[in-house]
C-alpha cells in the first residue's frame, strides 16, 4: 500500500468513501451505482486538481517516499541481460552504488546509478543511498570501461548526497566525486543521465555530467536539501517548504531555467503508483535521447558536452587588473 502524503488526505477519503458504499452495495443489495458513477467522476477531478497543481515541496515528499522505484526497480524493467560489477579495484565495493553491463533495445550499454534502500536493514547495508568514495571510484571505472569498449552509459541519480563522514572524507570524498566530474566531461560515448528520485549535492553531480540530463516528473536536483538551505537561510529548518519554493529544485523549473535537457511526466501520483506504465514514459525517452546521440562522434560529443555545460547560468566577464595592495 503506497504511503499517504498530507497533500494527498482529501484523495484518500474520497476513496475510501467510494470502497464503502461499493461493500455496502454487495451487502445489502442496493442499487448505489448512481451515487458511485457521481463520486467517482468527483474523484477524477480531485485528482487532476490536486496532483495537477502540486507544489515544490508536495514534489520533494513524494521523491523521498520509501516506495518509489529504485535504480535497481527500473534496470529490471528497462534492460535485458544486466550484469552487475563490484569493487572499485582500490578499496571496497561500495552497495550505494549499483552498475554493470546490460542490453538496452539490443544494443550493449552500461548501466550505474544510486541505490538507497526499501527497509532499514537494506538502507543500513547501502547506507541510505549515500554513497563513500569507492563508489564513485567504482563508477567511474565502469564509465572508463564502457568508454574502451564504445558502450553508451546510462547514470540514474538517487541520492541525498555524498556520505559525510569521517572515514569518507580520510578516504578521499571530495576527490573521488571531482574526478568522476573532470572524466565525465572528456568521455568519448554517449553520456544519458536520469535524475528519478533526489539529487542531492556533488554526491549527485557525480554522475550528473551527460549529454543529456533527464528528470522525472516528481523528481528534486539541488545543490543543498531544502531543510539545510531554511537552516542557512532562515536559522530554521521548519522553514523547509519556502526553502523548496525558493530554490527552483523541481523538474518543471529546473527544465524552463536549461539545468536539464527534458522533464519526463509521471504517472497521476506518482512513478510508484504504477511502475510497469512509468517505465513505457522512460523507455521512449531514453531510446529518442540515445538514437540522436548516437550519431555523434566521439569528439563531436565531448564539444557538445562543453557547450551544454558552459551555457547554463548567467555570468559576465570583468577584466581585473591585479594589483600589490599594502598589509592593513
């Protein structure tokens, strides 16, 4: 049974009313179906009004719920043949992140991405979708290996962030994830990323530098959670709806300001509604983005890729003149 958002309340009741009077119709042998034709057309527009106008932070809960489809959901629907890779070849294997080699339409690819967890045994085992630096290490050997053996690669983005602690950090986080950013902007194949649940911070920038940025409906990209920006902000976290609304980290304004290339619609309330019909949305996407760039040569791609980058943003040159100032 999904989890019930707040947002979603007047929904759920009209339901539950609709599932009642269905029982009480088989029950007692009434004729109700006028009064069930009527709540369930209310229920058809209740839908639409509500998860027709949601807001950035209705779109943030929903990106976080437990049962919305991992990266490890979607390789089962997507790819035919996935062979899972371990091990960074340099410390450990990291289970926060996933990756391997699969077919995709026929054609070989690598598959990598974020894979946080159902329950609370999984989520301890891959430390909650936040992976240390041997993932990203882990990652971009396979991105090197699908690069030697000119596989297209495909990154789905599912993370709250890069893990912080203290062992990630002696280790080598803030290397590991601005190395993965520096050969991801040379690589000489396809590059698809999809963002389908939270992009949290480098930790999903990592394996955000594509030719092609891809996002669901539902789905957040941001530098800082909403609640660290109302703690930065505002000195309160509690203020994390305004922080949501302010920072522009939904699908649709991430889209309209040229952060990513195509928001990808959900299915009403939500891809865990119904995975099997969300992935008929991703599929076709994903073969359109991959046919274009597939008729792109390597260098041809990389040009591209600098350009796609280099236009995002506002900046302007100044011509600084350096000079010796005195000690104050």
């Amino acid at each position: 049974m999904p989890e019930e958002l707040p947002f979603e309340k007047p929904i759920i009741e009209l339901r539950n009313k609709i599932a009642e009077l269905k029982s009480f119709k088989a029950e007692k042998e009434i004729d109700l179906s006028g009064e069930i034709k009527k709540l369930e057309n209310r229920l058809v527009q209740l839908e639409e009004d509500i998860y027709g106008n949601m807001d950035p932070w209705d779109r943030v809960q929903i990106a976080r719920l437990s049962q919305r489809p991992t990266t490890l959901d979607y390789i089962g629907y997507l790819f035919t043949d996935f062979l899972e890779f371990h091990g960074d070849r340099l410390y450990a294997d990291d289970a926060a992140i996933v990756g391997g080699i699969a077919s995709f339409d026929g054609q070989p690819v690598t598959v990598i991405g974020h894979q946080r967890g159902r329950d609370t045994k999984e989520n301890v085992r891959r430390n909650f979708g936040m992976p240390h630096p041997e993932g990203y290490r882990k990652a971009l050997r396979l991105m090197k290996q699908a690069e030697k053996f000119n596989r297209p690669i495909f990154c789905f983005i599912d993370t709250k962030g890069a893990f912080p602690g203290k062992a990630a950090e002696e280790r080598g986080q803030s290397e590991a994830i601005a190395r993965n950013l520096i050969e991801m902007a040379s690589l000489k194949v396809p590059v698809i990323s999809i963002v389908i649940g939270e992009g949290g911070s480098g930790g999903a920038l990592a394996l955000g530098v594509a030719d092609r940025i891809l996002m669901l409906e539902n789905a957040t990209y941001s530098v800082i959670s909403p609640e660290g920006a109302a703690t930065i902000l505002w000195k309160d976290a509690s203020k994390a709806k305004d922080a949501a609304e302010t920072m522009k980290i939904t699908a649709p304004d991430l889209a309209e300001l040229g952060v990513i290339d195509e928001m990808i619609s959900e299915i009403r309330g939500g891809a865990h509604r119904n995975i099997a019909a969300q992935v008929e949305y991703i599929r076709a996407t994903l073969q359109r983005n991959l046919n274009e760039l597939m008729k792109l040569d390597g260098e041809s791609l990389v040009l591209e890729r600098y350009k796609k980058f280099k236009k995002i943003g506002e900046y302007d040159h100044v011509n600084d003149v350096m000079t010796d100032t005195p000690d104050q």
